[in-house]
C-alpha cells in the first residue's frame, strides 16, 4: 500500500469553488505484514486518508495504490477486511447471523463461511455468545464481533478504526492478540486510533499526522528514542545508594522499601558500566536494568504541539 503526493480538497457551494483541502501532499508507504499505526488530532485528515485507501473517496490528486492497484478496484476491495468506528451491526440479528451475513456480503461461498464462523467466534472469545442478539452484547463483545466479522474472507489487509474503544483489558488483550498473530502470518493490519499507549505496545511503525500533513514517519524505536535514563532494580533495600553512586550519573531519584530499592539516573558514556561495578563490589544484587524511551505519547504531544503553536 502507498500514496504518493496525495491531496483532497472538499469543495463547498454550488459553484464548488474554494473548499476545506483535507490532505496536503501525503507520502507514505506500508509493507506486507506489517501493524501501522495511524495518528493525529481530530481533523488532521486520518479518515479521509483511510476513505480513499478503502476506494470510498474519489477525485483526489497525487496517486494511492493498494496492492499496487487503484483501490476502486473491486478485486482490491475483495482483499480488504474494514472495522469502522462507528459500525452499525443489525442489533436483531445474532452474532453467528452476522458472521454469516457479512461472509455473504463478501462474496465467499455460504459453505465456508459456514465453517469459520465457529473458530472465529472462539478466537474473540464470544462463541459462548453466538446465539445472542447483538442487542444484547456489551460494547466490547460488539468491537470483537466487529473483528470478527472483518476477518470472515481471510483479507490480506485490514482497516481497523479504533479496535479498542470502550473495550475492557480482557477484550483489548485478546484484540491485540488476534492483530499479533495476523501479522504474523502476513496480514498487513492498518490501525487508526487515539489510544496511544495501544498503538505503541503493538504497532511495527506509524505516521504522525496533522493539518492534513505527515509530521513523522517511522518505526516505534525510532519515535521513541531513549532519554539517557536508566532504572536500576535493586534486590534488598539498600539505603546508602547516594553516597554509593557520588560522582556518577546525574538527577538520581531513588525508591527505598523494606525488601527491595530501585533508583534511576541519567548517565553518559560509560557511567553505566561504572554503575554496574560498584553496586557489584558492594554486593548489591540487580534484578533487573531498564533504558528510559521517551513515550510515544511525548512524542506525539511534541510534534502536534510544536504545529500548533507556529
């Protein structure tokens, strides 16, 4: 999937002139299986963007291809499975009627879908409920249902619009488990969401956008450089960790208890190693040693933050 100088401009009035431009020259790229991740503000031109890779918006300049085709392609759209945000399953149906109505729908034998309704049913953790109206489903078993559903024609890429939203920890587990296990079968899975911190935990790489532009392209590691900090795990208290650390490191902050400490401090060079020796020849045990990333929250906050204020 890729779009290369990609715009869209909203034209308003009868005389269509003028108009609000959604998307202002938008370059980027997604490789087979691989978990995308989609940020910005509201308004900065996500859902237009994820509408013409689905093939819903047309008349827009620069180019997007998926699966090195136009995506109004129908044998494109057959390859692409698409949970919404706002998606309206009939309420009066039962969760194994809408497996069968959206397999359906997607132009796969009746037969088959048949014969995945059930396994799929199970990986989401709501076959206990298939016979139920979805009336009756809590919002989370909906967004399972939800991904279910997306799922039924084994697409080689999936649109997923806020697969977490209002979903408890227990379903956001399974959820992220199911998106893991796709890619790691070649699934490409395209994830737009404002939950930073899910994004961050699941995503291989991610595009920051605002003002219908990309700010920042890359890996997670890569937006979330390490600040220099280090966390040191301690096993036993230890409560002459300042005058054991003089002269090293810089901003020490430590957290004494009554089996255990931990500290953490910015270090340069080969502070850490020196670190490390000390706490040796004071027979200090280390459970564990942790390198500080800036988060991808801080990360966003900064670039979106910085377009704002200009």
């Amino acid at each position: 999937m890729a779009v290369k100088d990609l715009s869209k401009v909203f034209r308003q009035g009868f005389l269509r002139r003028g108009g609000f431009p959604a998307l202002k020259g938008v370059d980027l790229s997604v490789g087979r299986g691989t978990i995308f991740g989609l940020l910005g503000p509201n308004g900065a031109g996500k859902t237009t963007l994820v509408k013409i890779l689905l093939g819903l918006v047309r008349g827009y300049g620069g180019s997007a291809t998926v699966f090195g085709q136009p995506p109004k392609q129908a044998a494109v759209r057959r390859r692409i499975g698409y949970l919404p945000e706002a998606h309206r399953m009939p309420i009066y149906l039962t969760g194994r009627q809408v497996m069968l109505l959206f397999g359906m729908l997607s132009g796969t034998p009746r037969k088959v879908v048949e014969e995945r309704i059930d396994p799929l049913l199970d990986r989401m953790n709501i076959l206990d409920a298939a016979e139920r109206k979805v009336r009756e489903y809590s919002k989370g078993m909906q967004q399972r249902l939800g991904l279910a559903q997306a799922l039924i024609h084994r697409p080689d890429l999936i649109f997923l619009d806020e697969p977490t939203d209002g979903v408890d920890p227990v379903g956001r587990m399974v959820i992220r488990k199911v998106v893991q296990e796709l890619r790691d079968t070649g699934t490409t899975i395209f994830i737009n969401s404002h939950l930073l911190m899910e994004v961050e935990m699941i995503c291989d790489s991610v595009v920051i956008m605002d003002k219908g532009r990309v700010l920042r392209e890359g890996t997670i590691a890569e937006l979330t450089p390490r600040t220099g900090r280090v966390l040191f795990d301690l096993v036993g208290a230890q409560p002459d960790l300042p005058e054991l650390l003089t002269g090293l490191g810089a901003n020490l902050r430590t957290d004494t208890r009554s089996d255990s400490a931990s500290f953490e401090l910015s270090v340069e060079g080969d502070e850490q190693d020196q670190v490390i020796d000390r706490l040796r020849a004071a027979r200090i045990g280390i459970r564990t040693i942790t390198a500080r990333r800036t988060s991808l929250e801080d990360a966003f906050v900064d670039l979106v933050g910085g377009q704002s204020n200009e």
